[in-house]
C-alpha cells in the first residue's frame, strides 16, 4: 500500500492507518480501494486531512504513502475533509480521535487502543478545561478590581461634587 517516503513521513503515516484499522475497523484494502465506502472514505479524508494539516506533508509524498495517488487527489480529498467537518460532526469526531491516536501512536511503539484514545481525548479536555477555568478566575479578579476602581471613581466624583456644591445649596436642596 505505502510507497516510497520519508522515515518521519511513513511513521506518522504508519501511526495514522494503524489507528484507523484499530479504531474503525476498516481494513487497509479498504483504505486502498479506489471507490471507498463509508466508514472508509470518512477515515481515509480524515487521515488525509491530518498528514496535510498537522503533520505538513506534501501532496505528493501522501499520495505516494496511499498508492501512488495522484497529488491532486490527494488534495482534493483534503479539501473535501476541510469543507465536510464544517457540517458533519461525525468527520470532526474522526479527525480528532485520530489526531489523539497518532500522537499516542508517534509517543509509543505501540498502536493506541480505542481506550487509550479515549483517555487521551479525556485528559486534553480536562486540561483545557482548567485551563479555562483559570483564564475565568483571572478574569473574575480582574472584574473585581475593575468594580474596586470604579466605586473609588464614584466616591471620588461624588465628594467633589458635594464640596464644590454645598456651599451654594443646603441640606435641603435650597439655594442659599
């Protein structure tokens, strides 16, 4: 199936199908097959997808990790993967479990179960979750000041106002 490439490039591509035969039970005939069915030609955009916009490489250097593809295909396939994850939450989900598996694939000697996958997608929430609840109690002090600041401004404001009016008015609001 894969011709031809870089050591890096045939890795991260290795990382990427094993993980998609693993996760999605396509078989890599499947992948290769020239008209896919789906799930296979959801997994095969989505690995297409993330070689060209993760991982930087060529159209040529994919197409020749999936057969010797022509690098239009290739980039017409990735186009299709771009424009269809606007619309299609299944592609999204594919593309970032895939994502996530390649990267505990490339971390690991060994292909990532659906578990392990699971586990990382996990933690990356979890750590932009803390993540954002900090940026929010920053925030929240921030405001906190912001509101200390402005009631000082008030306070400021309305005692100069006073001083500067109380001789012209009483207590009783007439003027003397």
């Amino acid at each position: 199936m894969m011709q031809h490439v870089s050591g890096s490039a045939r890795r991260i591509a290795d990382a990427g199908l094993a993980a998609a035969l693993e996760l999605y039970g396509v078989t890599a005939a499947d992948i290769d097959r020239r008209h896919k069915g789906e799930p296979a030609t959801g997994v095969y955009q989505a690995l297409l997808y993330i070689l060209r916009e993760d991982y930087r490489l060529t159209y040529s250097d994919i197409g020749n990790l999936f057969s010797g593809r022509d690098h239009s295909t290739i980039h017409h396939n990735v186009r299709r993967a771009a424009v269809r994850m606007r619309s299609d939450p299944e592609l999204r989900a594919t593309v970032q479990t895939l994502q996530a598996a390649i990267k505990v694939g490339l971390a690991s000697s060994t292909i990532p179960t659906a578990a392990q996958v699971q586990q990382q997608q996990t933690l990356q929430m979890l750590d932009t979750a803390i993540a954002v609840g900090e940026q929010l109690q920053q925030l929240a002090r921030d405001m906190g000041d912001v509101a200390a600041s402005m009631t000082r401004a008030a306070r400021l404001q309305h005692a100069a106002i006073t001083a500067y009016w109380s001789p012209v008015v009483d207590r009783a609001g007439h003027v003397a």
